[in-house]
C-alpha cells in the first residue's frame, strides 16, 4: 500500500532550515562543516518521496516502499538492519532510490565516524545522478567528509562549481569554501565568500548572522596583524639604514 507524506514540501523546507540554524550553526563556530548523517536521513527521505512518488510504477512503489522502511530503521536506531536495507537498494535496478540509498549509507558511515567510506559513497551517490539537488547535495558532503584532510585549494576547486546562480546549495559551498579560507588565513578569499553571503537577503537570517560573525572574526584578525606588520616594516628599514652608515 502507498504510503503519503502530508504537505512535503514543507516538511522538507522545514526540516532544511532546522539544519542550517543548528547543527550547521554549530560547527561553522569551529570553522569547518557539518557531516552529520541522522538529520539527513530525514530531509532526503522527504525530498525521496517528493520527487518519484508521482510517477509510481510497480517497480518505483515497491523501491519506494522500501526506501521508506529503512528511513524508519534509521530513525529507530535499527543501524544493522537499516544498512542491510540500504546496501540491497544500492544493487537495485531504481536509479533514483539508488542515490537516495548510497546517500544515506554515507551518512550512517559519518554516523560511525568512518571518514573515509562516507566520502566514498558520497563518490558513488555523486557519480550515480544527474538531479542538482542530490549530486551537489553529494559533492558537498564528500568535501565536508574529507574536511581535515584537503587543503584550501583542494576544497576550492571542488567547491566553486557549485556555486552558480541556480546551484541548489551555492550558499552553503561559499560558506564552507570561506571557512576554509579562513582556515588556511587567506583572509581575502574568506572576506569575499563571507561578503556575498552577509548582503545577501535572500538566505536565512542565521546564515547571514554567521557570515557578519566571521567578518568581524576577520577584521579582527587584521587589526591585530596590521601593527605587527608595521613594526617589521620599521624594522626591516631600521636595519638597512644601519648597514648604509656602516
């Protein structure tokens, strides 16, 4: 039997904005990026259902089914059993379900604290699909999983192509591409990414906040920098001066 899910599209608007206020907020305060897997099992399971249950075959209800069995396995904390689940979707013939399955076992690996495999099917869930919303959703998490292990340029170059005018989560790279300048002190970059969010009144007050937060942290940071830069300077021709009169 078909199962609906009330007013979707608000749930899944809802739940988004629940991430971004929070857990988001949270590690952005330690400049570096959210890879949390429970909350997401969620927000694709609503999103899941939302963009195939109104072309349901025989095969898509029952891959639907299915889907939505290990969405509660996972909600119930029923891990062995969800991955399971979610391993037999994986070697299905649903394209669509497929995605959706690899994305959520690479958040149940991030819920284990395995890295590396949840980069990997962050890989495989990117590579599998040609929907915006679940590769750049894909592309995006494969970073954040690697986070301590690539470098400004590495998470750069990953990261710019999705943050085009349509790209469906284009706030969410240019914050992590300016958290990762930031971490990396090329307080330029970092200003310019955080600048395009903190005047932009079309993304949520809380991610707007955190930009205006992370330029004051910049500003900050070169106040501090700029008598010490000053006094080098001075030093510097201090120096030279002296060995002229020598």
């Amino acid at each position: 039997m078909k199962r609906s899910i009330p007013h979707v599209v608000d749930v899944f608007e809802e739940v988004d904005e629940q991430l971004r206020q929070d857990q988001y907020q949270d590690v952005l305060k330690k400049w570096g990026p959210w890879v949390g897997g429970a909350a997401l099992a969620i927000v694709v399971g609503v999103a899941g259902w939302q963009w195939f249950a109104a072309s349901q075959t025989a095969q898509a209800e029952a891959a639907s089914e299915a889907y939505l069995a290990a969405v509660d396995q996972i909600i119930a904390e029923d891990i062995a059993e969800a991955e399971a689940s979610l391993d037999g979707m994986i070697r299905g013939d649903h394209s669509g379900y497929r995605t959706l399955a690899t994305l959520q076992r690479a958040g149940l690996a991030l819920e284990a604290g395995d890295l590396e495999t949840a980069a990997a099917y962050y890989d495989e869930a990117a590579s599998s699909t040609s929907e915006p919303i679940l590769r750049d959703l894909a592309l995006l998490k494969a970073v954040w999983a690697r986070w301590d292990t690539l470098s400004f340029a590495d998470i750069d170059i990953r990261l710019s192509p999705l943050t085009g005018n349509d790209a469906p989560y284009r706030m969410l790279a240019r914050e992590s591409i300016g958290a990762a300048a930031l971490r990396a002190d090329d307080l330029d970059r970092a200003e310019s990414e955080y600048q395009i969010l903190a005047f932009n009144f079309e993304i949520s007050d809380e991610m707007r906040r955190r930009a205006q937060e992370a330029l004051a942290v910049i500003a900050a940071r070169r106040a501090v920098e700029a008598p010490a830069e000053a006094a080098e300077t001075t030093d510097e021709q201090a120096t030279t001066e002296d060995g002229s009169n020598d």
